[in-house]
C-alpha cells in the first residue's frame, strides 16, 4: 500500500470534471506519470460514496471518497469516518488469505480525503438486477459466500483493538434507517411510500400501530447498536454489496458500515434480500443452513434481523429496484412481522 504523499497539500476532491486535478493527485499518490492520458467515469450507483473508474494507460483503478452526505441522497448527512473504517476492515481482512480473496484489494488510503484507491474488478457488476428476476444465487454462489462471512466472523479482533472497530457514527446512521423510520409516523416519508406503491402507506399503518412489533424492534434496534464480541461484520451484506465475476464467482465489497457486532445481522439481512428479490423459499432455506452451519450462532436471531430488514427495505427511505406489487409488498411484510415476533416467541 502507497504511503501518503507529501506532495499531496490538504484534501482533495473527487471531481469528473477536473481531470487535470485528478490526474496531479495520482501523480501525486504514485498511481500515474505526468502527462499520462486518463479518462474518468462513475462506477456504479454509489449511494453512499462518490465512487470513480479511472483509466490509465497500462490499467484502471476505483476511486472512493466519502462526503459529508449518503451520495443518492445528498440531504441525509452521513459521517466522512466511514472511508477510515473501511480501509480498516480491509487491513484486517487482509489477514486471512480467503477472506482477501473475495474482496478487492485496498491500494492506497487517504485519511485526509477520505478516499480508498482499489483495484478495479471490471467487467464484474453488481447483482443488483436479481430484484428484476434477471439474474439469481446458484448454490456454489451461495456457499461461496457463506465460507466468506463464516471466516469473516471468526476473525477475532483484539480485545485492545475494538474501539477501533465500533464504526459508532455509521451505526447509529443505520439504526435509525432500520430501526426507527420505517415505524415513524412521517409525512413525507408517507407520500414518497404512496408514490412508489399506492396504497403502501397505509400497508405500513398496521405495523406501526402494532404495539409488540414496535416493541420487539426496539429491542433488536438496541441489540444492533451494543457492543458485541469480537466478531467482525460486514454490515450490509446485500446484493448491491456483491459482485460477479465472468466466472460466476463472487466478490464482496463496500463495507463501510462494518464493525464488532453480531454474525446473524449479516446472515438475517442477506437472507432477507433473497426473500425481497423472489428467490425461491428452498434458495433462502440453503443459505440460512449453510450460513449458520457449524456455528454458534442463533437461527432465531438472524430472522429477526431478516425480518426487519424487509421492513426497511419496503417501508423505510433505502428503497430498492425491485417492481414488486403492492400484494407482494403486503405479504412480505406480514412474513417479515412473524420473523420479528416470533423470537419474540421464542419459538
């Protein structure tokens, strides 16, 4: 990994249409020559980061920077920190060679810019098109992944290190988008939700005026935001976080909501997502076994968090693209509130 150069004076800003900036600041970091022809163009969606493919000569390179804002949504403040904690996950993921495998490699991380230089894994896309139909999980994809999160999860971060893992300003971020919107009565929110699928706020009345629904999340909200382990996580582990290869292998990247905290959050949301996207109920059935195979951790658990992840995903401001009806919607949701309630249960 680059050193931070001294050539570098104060932050740098990712801009598309400054290519001679951009071309003196990699200069600078040591990833071009002077005068080298460059092109520059965004890398997918990027909702949280501005996220930039640069084409140099002989190669290409990702560019990442966090602002001060969630990128699709430039009036949700969102903390700048969150490049530091990625660049961290990736320095301890780094650690396990299989982990690192699935993963891009970090290339260079300036603090001061907030900005993550990676290897670029073009052609591979997301698989953000599985909530069109066009595209699903194959079994070997998903004990593929499972193998990854298992070895993530037993990454053991050191007692004297976890402080450094807390992310605490990125999860307070998400607590609030899982746990308290999507049950906040909001007007706003109320018409965005109609516009989308009419007849969809009033789905999401019903949940919110349920009491022990409210409760239970509360109290998977408060789970979500202590303290846990050891166990690194990668925080939001869903189809727009994956990429396919030619080969149909995946890789994992954007974990900037990582912190210590619990295995079955990054098992219950992905399983969530392949309910959100049709998969159908033996696919999900697999990935809940494997993920959870020869583990300690709790079934019951991850589908609380499945289940509150469908609620947000549907009720709450991170929509997806998925054109799912308004029934479909409906049954999701009253499927998500018996994942909720039913550790509730204890059953």
């Amino acid at each position: 990994m680059n050193t931070p150069s001294t050539s570098v004076k104060g932050a740098f800003r990712l801009d598309l249409e400054d290519l001679r900036g951009l071309e003196a600041y990699l200069v600078g970091r040591g990833f071009a020559q002077a005068g080298e022809a460059i092109t520059a163009e965004r890398a997918g969606e990027g909702n949280m980061n501005c996220v930039v493919r640069v084409r140099l000569s002989e190669r290409s390179l990702i560019l990442k920077q966090a602002r001060p804002w969630v990128e699709k949504y430039p009036s949700i403040a969102a903390p700048v920190e969150r490049a530091a904690s990625e660049a961290r996950f990736y320095h301890f993921a780094a650690q396990s060679s299989s982990v690192a495998a699935m993963m891009p490699r970090l290339l260079d991380f300036d603090n001061n810019s907030a900005l993550l230089i990676m290897e670029d894994l073009f052609p591979a896309d997301t698989l953000l098109d599985c909530y069109q139909g066009t595209r699903s999980f194959n079994r070997l994809q998903l004990n593929e992944l499972a193998r990854y999160t298992s070895t993530l999860h037993r990454l053991t971060i050191p007692q004297s290190e976890r402080a450094a893992f807390l992310n605490e300003a990125m999860r307070k971020l998400n607590h609030e988008h899982i746990f308290d919107i999507p049950l906040r009565t909001d007007g706003a929110l109320s018409e965005m939700l109609e516009r989308i699928t009419p007849g969809l706020d009033r789905v999401g009345d019903g949940l919110r005026r349920d009491r022990r629904l409210c409760e239970a999340v509360e109290k998977l909200g408060r789970c979500y935001l202590e303290p846990a382990g050891s166990s690194l996580i990668h925080g939001d582990l869903f189809p727009g976080s994956l990429l396919q290869m030619g080969s149909g292998q995946l890789r994992v990247i954007d974990p900037e909501f990582s912190f210590c905290g619990h295995p079955e959050f990054d098992i219950g949301v992905f399983y969530a997502h392949l309910m959100l996207s049709r998969h159908e109920e033996n696919t999900a059935s697999f990935w809940l076994q494997v993920a959870l195979e020869d583990t300690p951790h709790s079934d019951s658990l991850a589908l609380q968090f499945a289940g509150v992840e469908i609620m947000r995903r549907i009720l709450g401001v991170a929509q997806l693209p998925a054109s799912l009806s308004l029934e479909e919607k409906r049954n999701l949701l009253e499927q998500s509130r018996e994942m909720i309630l039913q550790g509730v249960n204890g059953k």
